[in-house]
C-alpha cells in the first residue's frame, strides 16, 4: 500500500505542476541576472548580422545588440553567451527558454508576434526587403524576367512566403529549392542548381560577398517585400521586453544627441544639454525606473556603441558589405528609425 | 472435531503471489496514465499560458509557399494538410524506390561475395567494407553535391536521343500524355497479367503430376508483350509523348527527376544495399553444403539449386534483418532535409512548423507517420516471414 499512496502522491504533486507554474512579471529577467549573462541566438553566419570571426568570436549587428542589452543589464557587455540556430531552430528555441533573446535577422509579422507566445519587443534594428542575387551569365535585368526560374531559399523563412506572393501577383512560374542553411543555398546557387538566390537584401550582398567569384552575380533592383528585422523574446516577462525595446531606443538616441563610444563618458559628467543628461543617467531616475543602473546607457555607448556606429562597424562603407544607411539611416538624417524619447 | 483446520477464508492478502502481481500490473497502468496526463496537462497550460496557440486548426490554413517535387497537384494556395500529404507521398516514394532498389543490388553484391570468380568476389567486398562504413549523410551530400550539382547547367546538358537530358537541374525526360487509347491499354494489361497467373497455375499443376516442366518465364512474357501490344495496334498508341525542350532557364514539359531526389535515392540504396548484402550472404552461408551436394546429385544444375534448394532456404535467416534494413531506409530518408529534397521532415518539420509555429502538434504528427510507415513495413514483411518460413512436418 506504500506504493500505491507514493504513486497517488506523484499524481497529486504533477497535478499542482500542471495547474501551477504561472511565470509572474521579472521572473524572466530574475533569472537572466541570477545566472548572470544572457543566452542570445543568433544566425548560423551571416557575415555583417552575426557570423564568427577568426578568433571565434561572434562579429555582427545582431551579436552587438545583444552585447548592449548584456551592458544595460549587467554593465558589462561580454556577459553574453551566443547559440548559433539556423532559420528552422530559432523560435522554437525560445519558445523553449533555451535562448533568452532572439537576435537573428527575423522578420516581423503579426502571426509571429500574436500566435507563437514570442513578442517582438519593437525595435527594429534593420528596414530590410527581400530581393534577388541572380548569376550576370543570365542576362536578367529585372525581377519580372524570371519566368520559369529555379530559386535557392532558406527554409521557414518569410522569403519563402513573399517570393510565392510575388510569382503569384505577377502570373510568373517558378520552382522553390528550399535549404536550411544560407551556405548551402549559396552552394547550390554557384554549381547552377538555382538561376537566382532570393532573401533580405542585406543577405544578398552578404552572401554574394562569400561567393568563390563575387564580381559574377548581380543584386536585381526590385524589392518586393518589407522586412523590417528585429530581436524577438518569449511572451510572459514585460519587464525584460521593456529593457529590449529601450535598449535599442537607446542606442537610436545616442546616435541623435551625437553621444559615441569616444565622447560618452566626458559628456555624462559636463553635459549641458537636458536631454542628453536625461539619457545619460545624469538626471532623472530613467535607468531604476526600467529596472537597470542609472548609467545603463553610457555602458550600453562605451562599450558597444550607439546604433550608427554599430552599423558602420557591421556593415557600413569600410566593410566588405557596403551598405548604405538607406532607409535605416535616423530620422532627422532621411531615414525611418526614429525612438521615442527618454524621459 | 476441534483439530479440523478450517478451509482458508479468500481473503485479499499482500503474501498472495496473484493478488501481488495484479496489484503491480494496475500500479503500472496508472503511474503509466497519471504521467501521460500530467504530461499533456502540463502541456496545455504552459501552451497556454505562453499564448502559443495550440490545436490541428492550422492544418485548414493556406500555405502560400511553393514546393519542387508534388505527385499530386499543389498550388501555393492550397492547405497545409495538403503540403503534409505531399511530404508524405515525397518519403514514400523514396522509401519505395530506395527499398526496391537496394535489395536488387544487395542480392546481387551478396551473390557476387560467394562467387568463385576472385575480382567479382574482392570487388564486392570493396563495396561492401566502403560503402558500410560511411555515414548516409555524407553518402548524401556527397552524391548532391560532388556527383549531381557539378553537372553542366541546363543550356549545356547532355542530351541523349534528342529527348532525354541530364544536366545540375536534374534528368529530363518525355512525358507519356494518355490518349483515347489508353483505358484499353489498361484493361489489356490486366487481362495480360490475369492471363499470366492461370497459366502459371495450369504449368504448377501440371508440373506437379507429371513433372513435366514448363517455360514459364519465357511464356509469361510473350503474354505481357503480346496482349497490350495487340491492344496497340486496334485502338492506336495508349500515350504521346511530351519530349523536354529547353525554354528561357530551364526544360519545359516532360518529367523530370530532381536531382534531389536522384541524390538521395541513390545514396540510400548503395548505402543500404552493403547491408542487405552481407545478410544475403550470411543467409546462403546457412543453408549446410550437404544440401547443395544433394540437390547435385538428384541431377540439378547450379542454377535450380541456387534458385529451387539454397534461396528458399536462406530467406529464412534472410527476412527479418532485411525487415530492420527496410525500417532503417525509412527512417534514413529524412535526411534528406540537408539537400533540400521536399520529404516529411524538411518539408512539414521544416518549413510548415517553422511557418506556423506549431512546434508540438507537427512533431507530434509527423513522428506518428513515421511510426507508421515503419509498422506498415514490419507487418507486410513479417506476414511474408511466416509465408516462407519452414514449414515442419
């Protein structure tokens, strides 16, 4: 009978497991600074976004966002630890609390932000569109010449959606290739399985950056579609989203005030402007109030950056990227990233 | 009177071995039960409670994304229950070909490993030593990659009779398109194999009481030939055929053969046909030598002995390891999600989980499949074990 009644209490113990278990508010950033660094997922190599450089260290806009919410949490950016998921893995790794922040070249949309217990938390760290890498020996102009084409695409991506939509709108045909990595997209867009390579064209030029004879593929000038990229956590810790999205505003407004990894520690003592002492912690109790230190965005400058020097760095002109700001350039600057306001 | 023992009163009691056992038997099912429960229950609530929606409704949702191998019609407006079944048809067809495929060519190289010719013998078992022992993902990429992609593109394929093509996009080849004639044909071809089966009867029969023998393979095929072609010349050609013409990027119209497809196939069934050969060569090994020389000396040549004494005897210790290499050829197929072949896993636990986000409900179905398949295969080739099996008497 000894068994039976441990047996009963197992089942009356998994049935307060089962009814239990509700996370409360902060239980997601308690248990970030318990185990004190983040776990952040980025891409399986995507150079400019998050690929590993020689000394294995993650190199990328993405991987340097997470680094500034590591400097906004714990004041100290290397507190990050990095899971390289390829584009089928990465939500169901933070759905499963593997990863804390998702911070890999991810498309936002409704279903995503709605249904999958994820939340963008709003900050985009890169205005992207899908457009296509296309081999010169074609001859292709445009988009709308691809007809019958073969097309390489990264599996469980919004690309996968668009390009559809595309072919559709515009009574053309075409067949899919689908792989799970982008080096074996890219392979097979060199050994001539594909006539074009489609993704984000910031992908594009990455990728053609990593083909074996760069100068032999054209980016086609079409755009046909909107991705607007940001980082993704899991639903049910507002305070911890609170902290992502205003880390990233953070890093928009420096830019702004003209705060830089070189002048941010001089201008948080002998600032005179208002606003820029607001920011930088020398006024106002912003940092406590989001549940950080006061000086949470000097560390997040001085040790990362502000936004536009993340993207010089990452993908700007002396890289082998060299892409221009565009779109993403501020808002005051001819672009669209615009962040409200710390005060 | 007082001594009398009283009979035992049927009590339950601990010390009663069969009140024991059925009392472990029922803790089992509900330790079994309350852990199932507990498990979905938990499930349920953290789905819930996360805001991940859950359930099959997903299934009824429209897909919108293209797909480059269906057998049957899919357009990108179609449902994700549909994408399913065509995932599902795509491992199937790999299974099949690959399952057929390999025990040819195993039953050749485990033949060819007993053959007393020395550079048929040692050149199977290079095959075998090789092909055993490199993992079926690499035999995979390999075949993808090194044999299939370096081939020519499609405005430099190598043509053979104007009408078959093989280039990086795959093997292009005509298009039988039915005409008026074909039901006819059909029906002709059935009549050909119904007439086949009776006179494979008939020659059994006869056979067996007079032990006259009779050219059953040769007759059967003048049957299949002659029937449907007779059928031909009244009705006309049962199909045209759509050859393959080179049009903008690629071939259009004809079939073709995606050298995704292509790739995995053939590394799964030369990876596979090493193991079936070693078992066809262990089965001929079983079979004692006496029963060769006494099927010599009854006055068979080497051939009926082969086919009539030594096989049948084989596949007795042939069958069930060749059951756990057809399951493992099953299972293998989802590899090919590393070359992009549209199959169960890189289709549905790919691209429509990472869609939909359904993680749970479409792994949950897609290990089902997979369960399924693999029941299906061990049920048909345990039915046929017990059709082979010696029969004692």
């Amino acid at each position: 009978m000894k068994m039976l009644k441990s047996t009963l209490a197992v089942v009356a113990a998994a049935a307060a497991l089962g009814l239990t278990g509700f996370a409360q508010a902060g239980a997601k950033l308690d248990a970030i600074q318990k185990k004190g660094f983040i776990q952040c997922g980025v891409s399986d190599g995507l150079p400019g976004f998050s690929v590993p450089d020689a000394s294995g260290k993650i190199q990328g806009i993405d991987a340097d966002f997470c680094r500034a919410v590591a400097a906004a949490v714990f004041g100290d950016a290397t507190k990050v630890k990095f899971s390289q998921l390829n584009a089928k893995e990465r939500f169901t790794a933070l759905q499963s609390g593997e990863i804390d922040i998702l911070s890999r070249n991810t498309t936002w949309t409704s279903s995503r932000d709605a249904s999958m217990g994820l939340v963008f938390p709003g900050f985009v760290t890169y205005y992207d569109g899908v457009g296509f890498l296309a081999n010169s020996k074609l001859g292709v102009k445009s988009a709308k010449e691809l007809d019958g084409a073969t097309i390489c695409i990264q599996a469980g991506t919004t690309t996968e959606l668009n390009v559809s939509d595309y072919f559709r709108a515009n009574n053309l045909k075409y067949t899919p290739i689908t792989f799970d990595t982008s080096d074996e997209s890219a392979k097979s867009l060199e050994s001539g399985r594909c006539d074009v390579l489609t993704s984000d064209k910031s992908q594009l030029y990455a990728q053609r950056s990593k083909l074996a004879s760069p100068k032999d593929y054209v980016v086609l000038p079409e755009t046909i579609s909107k991705e607007p990229l940001g980082p993704v956590v899991a639903r049910g810790d507002e305070d911890f989203s609170t902290i992502v999205r205003w880390v990233g505003y953070a890093l928009l407004n420096a830019e702004e005030a003209g705060v830089t990894s070189k002048n941010v520690e001089a201008e948080a003592k002998s600032t005179k402007n208002p606003d820029v002492a607001r920011l930088l912690g020398a006024d106002g109790d912003y940092g406590p109030q989001l549940k950080l230190k006061k000086d949470w965005v000097v560390q997040i400058v001085k040790q990362v950056g502000n936004y536009g020097e993340m993207f010089e760095k990452n993908l700007g002109a002396g890289t082998p990227l060299e892409i221009a700001r565009g779109q993403n350039a501020l808002w005051n600057a001819g672009g669209i990233q615009y962040a409200p306001p710390v005060r | 009177m007082q001594n009398q023992i009283s009979a035992p009163k049927q009590r339950l009691s601990l010390s009663d071995p069969k009140v024991r056992a059925w009392l472990f038997q029922i803790i089992t099912v509900v330790a079994v039960v309350a852990m199932g429960w507990y498990l979905f229950d938990n499930t349920q609530t953290n789905l819930q409670h996360r805001g991940i929606t859950s359930g099959f409704g997903f299934l009824e949702n429209s897909a919108g994304f293209g797909i480059a191998q269906h057998l049957i019609p899919f357009t990108e407006s179609d449902t994700y229950a549909r994408v399913f079944l065509i995932g599902l048809l795509n491992t199937l067809l790999v299974t099949f070909i690959g399952v057929i495929l390999a025990t040819l060519l195993g039953f050749i190289v485990g033949v060819a490993r007993l053959s007393n010719n020395w550079i048929i013998n040692k050149l199977a078992t290079v095959y075998v030593e090789v092909f055993r022992n490199i993992p079926p993902l690499l035999q995979i990429l390999f075949w993808y990659f090194a044999v299939f992609l370096t081939l020519p593109g499609p405005r430099a394929a190598h043509g053979f009779l104007g009408s078959f093509f093989v280039s990086s996009r795959g093997l292009n080849m005509p298009a039988a398109i039915a005409t008026d004639a074909a039901w006819p044909f059909v029906i002709s071809v059935v009549l050909a194999i119904v007439a086949i089966v009776f006179m494979t009867r008939w020659a059994n029969k006869r056979f067996e009481a007079t032990g006259v023998p009779f050219h059953k393979f040769w007759a059967g095929l003048a049957l299949f030939l002659v029937i449907p072609a007779l059928c031909a010349l009244i009705f006309g050609a049962p199909v045209h055929w759509e050859v393959p013409e080179l049009k903008g990027f690629n071939f259009v119209g004809g079939w073709v053969l995606i050298p995704e497809l292509l790739a995995l196939t053939l590394a799964l069934t030369v990876y596979t046909a090493a193991f079936i050969a070693e078992i066809v060569r262990s089965g001929i090994k079983s079979v004692s030598h006496g029963q060769t020389e006494a099927a010599r000396s009854l006055g068979l040549r080497p051939g009926p002995t082969l086919r009539k004494v030594i096989i049948p005897q084989a596949l007795r210790v042939i069958i069930p390891p060749l059951t756990s290499q057809y399951l493992n050829l099953a299972k293998n197929s989802s590899l090919a999600a590393g070359i992009g072949y549209p199959e169960m896993v890189s289709l549905f636990a790919g691209t429509v989980l990472n869609q939909t986000g359904q993680a749970i409900e479409v792994i949950a179905i897609t290990m089902s499949v997979y369960l399924a398949i693999s029941i299906s295969i061990s049920l048909l080739m345990n039915w046929y074990n017990k059709r082979i099996a010696l029969i004692e008497r």
